[in-house]
C-alpha cells in the first residue's frame, strides 16, 4: 500500500516532518525534487513512500542544515 501525503512547510510540524525525512534518505529526495512553481517544490521519498510538497526556500534552508551537520 502506497501512502502519499500533501505537507505545506508553513507549519512547523511539517516542517519537522520533513526535516526527518531528510535525514532519513536524504540524497533520494534530493535527487528527485521537482519543481512545480517558483516557490513550490515536490520530493518524493522512495524510502518512506511519501511525496511532500513545501516552499523552495524551506527545503533549501533544511538542505543547507543538513550538509552544515555532516
């Protein structure tokens, strides 16, 4: 059974959300991030099987966190 969910960065669960999504697998999401407007984004998680929808800058400032951590 595949779960996919909708999540909007402008909440700070989601946010979370997503940055343990980053963690988890983060070079798959970051390899497919596709870019449905100039300030949205989709990542699509193979691993958790979840596609997330956010703001560009939210994922970028997690990606950036996550580099800065390694």
């Amino acid at each position: 059974m595949r779960l996919g969910l909708s999540l909007k960065a402008d909440k700070s669960h989601d946010v979370s959300f997503m940055r343990k999504l980053c963690f988890g697998c983060f070079v798959v999401l970051q390899a497919i991030v596709t870019l449905i407007s100039k300030v949205k984004c989709v990542c699509v998680c193979w691993r958790f099987e979840v596609t997330a929808t956010f703001e560009i800058e939210s994922f970028l400032n997690l990606a950036q966190e996550h580099v800065l951590k390694r």
